[in-house]
C-alpha cells in the first residue's frame, strides 16, 4: 500500500468514503480523467477546505486504487486530488497475499484483467485499519460507476443521523439464501427481495446454499469469470444453522464500526466467500448484542436504474414504487436499448439532475473528458420505447 504523501488519512472522528478505482479511470491525466474531476466534485461537496485538508462535514474522502500494470502510471502523491484523505495503490499481488488468491476478473471485455472490483480491495483495507487501531463511527463505500445527483455530503449525513442504529445501509434488499418459505417464523423479519435470475427452473440458477458450504465456486451468475476462493463460512464463522446464510449486492454501501470490526477479524481469521454471502452472513453471525440491523436505502433516493445489473434494473422498474421515473413507460427492449446508452460515454447526461437520486451503473460518467454525450432531446429518446 502507497498512502498519499502530508496525508494524516482519515479521522477516527469522522467516516471515511471509500471510492475505488484502477488504471482505466486514466487519473494521471487530471483535469483529462472524468474519475478526477468527479472525484474533486465529492471532495468539494464533502466539505474539506483543499488548503489544509481538514473536512468540515465528518467525511473523509479515501482513494483506493487498483494496480493493474506494472507500468501504471498513476502515482498517489501526484495524481489523487487535493483533499483525498488518503491514497492507496494495491496490486494483484498484494491481494494474494492477503487472501490466497488471484481476485481477478477475466471477462472478454476486461482487458487486462483486474481486481476483483470492491470488496477485496477495500477489505484490505479495512484489515489494516483494524491493524493499525482505528476504529471509526460508519464505513461508507461506493464502486466508481456509483452516480448521486445531488449532494453527497447532505446524503451521507442524512443517513447517518436518521439511521445511526442500522449495521447495514444497501440499495437492495437482502434475501436468505434458503428462500422465504424455509426461514424460520422467528427470524427478524428481512423485506421480500426480487426475484432473482436463475430462479428455480431456470437453467442459469444458482445454488445459493452449495456456494456458501463451499461445494461449488463462488461464482454467482458469472461462472468462470471471478478467481475468488471457495467459501469457507461454515469453518471459520459459528453459524449455528443455514437460515444465517444471506446474500445482497455491494456496490453501495454503509457498514457501522461494530460491523466493520467483525469483518475484519472474520478475513484475519481465514473466513472467505464471494463478498455478496460473506458480509450480510457475517453480520447475522457475529453481531449478538443487540443481533444484525439492516436498513435499505430509502426508495425516494433510489432512481432508475439502480441495481446490481441489467435484469434486476429491469425488474425494479417494474415496482410501484418506481413507476414515476422518467423510464417507467418503456418496454424491455427500450429498457434495454436505454441502459446500454447509460455506459456509453456522456450517457450519464440522459438522468434528471433533480430530483436527488442515487444510480447504477452508469459507466458513461467515467469516459474521457471531451467525448460527446448523446443527443437527450424528446425526439431522441422516442428511441428507446
């Protein structure tokens, strides 16, 4: 890990935001990376005066990044923004010692391969954190293609100030990976998720609970494509049954400092699983006193898409609760046609700028600086119906 240079990193008394990134963010290109400039955008708004790089706001705004070359040219001391509390470049390397294993992605379109995107990265982290002695209130953590209009700073306190109790803060909802009917009747009661891909019948299912007793890679909906290491919940955590087994998508989130020192300790002490099993599990099982507390994202901050991917955005949109936004009268294949527009570069320019919503994905907000964004008149967006 390389920490930025005159940083004192992130107060105990404040939270941190994790924001990751690697090489195709382009930062060593500065005012050329839309990564930077986004990034100076929630600096700014988090409230940290860039002349001595105090926050006034309680968010400290962490970079972590990704090494994906050995010829990377991003450095932290020059290439993080004014106002990064704190810098970390971690390679593949770094990684596999940590956690025995490569973490890495190797899709087609994933050239050249990189981290596992998320969690890895930021549990690392995390373990040296924990390390190192510092505890902090709330982990906040977004995946780089995460997209807020508006305030990030009134967004961040709102939450924790209205739900300072919760352990977990997800846009999605959490599921047991026994499905509703088998969960116990005494069990806190979780809100009904949506059905997922690769229900029962569906010849892409996943067998949720063979992942987590590690019988087969956990590898959920995307064989092949994530080296992570077979799940060793049932050794490493004291799970008592397998209505504790749960799983949620991470690519925005809010852990407390009781949680957070809980996952720490459970990856010092070897427990592994693909991260969407392995945080909530470990929130059921170790946290006793008082037992795990969930909160999802509040829906009037949720916008259209924001979802783990194209099937589950397509399916939210469905729900009452989000038919007002401006995407709610397309069919699927204008859905579709609409979220693939989303990646492409500028796309991020068809969302409303009010009211505040949070999405994801929305890749088109990291494409170079200067690349034209699509055409957002009324007659162009006929287009996707």
């Amino acid at each position: 890990m390389t920490p930025i240079a005159h940083s004192t990193g992130p107060s105990a008394q404040r939270s941190p935001l994790l924001y990751l990134t690697y090489s195709a963010a382009r930062m060593h290109l500065l005012q050329a990376s839309a990564t930077y400039l986004k990034l100076r955008r929630i600096i700014a708004d988090l409230g940290v005066d860039t002349s001595d790089r105090q926050p006034t706001h309680g968010y400290d705004l962490v970079l972590l990044y990704q090494r994906n070359r050995v010829q990377d040219p991003f450095n932290c001391t020059k290439h993080a923004p004014r106002g990064t509390s704190l810098c970390a470049e971690y390679t593949r390397a770094d990684l596999k010692r940590a956690f025995g294993s490569e973490m890495s992605l190797s899709r087609k379109d994933n050239r050249p391969s990189r981290t596992n995107v998320g969690f890895w990265v930021c549990a690392l982290w995390l373990i040296e954190q924990q390390q190192a002695g510092r505890n902090y209130p709330f982990v906040w953590y977004m995946e780089d293609d995460v997209l807020l209009t508006g305030s990030w700073a009134h967004f961040l306190s709102r939450y924790d100030t209205d739900y300072a109790w919760a352990d977990m803060l997800v846009p999605q909802k959490p599921y047991p990976v026994l499905g509703w009917d088998r969960v116990s009747p005494g069990r806190p009661a979780l809100q009904r998720p949506l059905p997922r891909r690769g229900a029962r019948g569906d010849s892409n299912a996943v067998d949720d609970v063979a992942i987590v007793h590690g019988r087969t890679a956990s590898t959920p909906g995307a064989a092949g494509q994530l080296s992570i290491p077979r799940s060793t919940l049932p050794a490493r955590l004291p799970v008592s049954s397998d209505e504790q087994y749960s799983k949620v998508p991470l690519y925005m989130w809010r852990m407390s400092g009781r949680l957070v020192a809980e996952v720490a300790s459970a990856l010092r002490r070897g427990a592994r699983a693909h991260e969407e099993y392995f945080v909530p599990t470990v929130c059921n099982v170790m946290l006793r006193t008082p037992s795990c507390r969930w909160k999802m994202i509040d829906e009037m901050d949720l916008g259209v898409p924001c979802a783990s991917n194209l099937h589950n955005s397509w399916q939210r949109s469905r729900q009452p609760e989000f038919l007002s936004s401006p995407w709610a009268n397309l069919n699927r294949s204008g859905f579709d046609r609409m979220f693939a527009q989303l990646q492409k570069p500028g796309g991020e320019r068809l969302l409303p700028d009010a009211p505040q919503r949070l999405y994801h994905p929305v890749k088109g907000q990291l494409a170079s600086v200067g690349v034209p964004a699509p055409v957002t008149s009324k007659r162009s967006r006929r287009v996707f119906k």
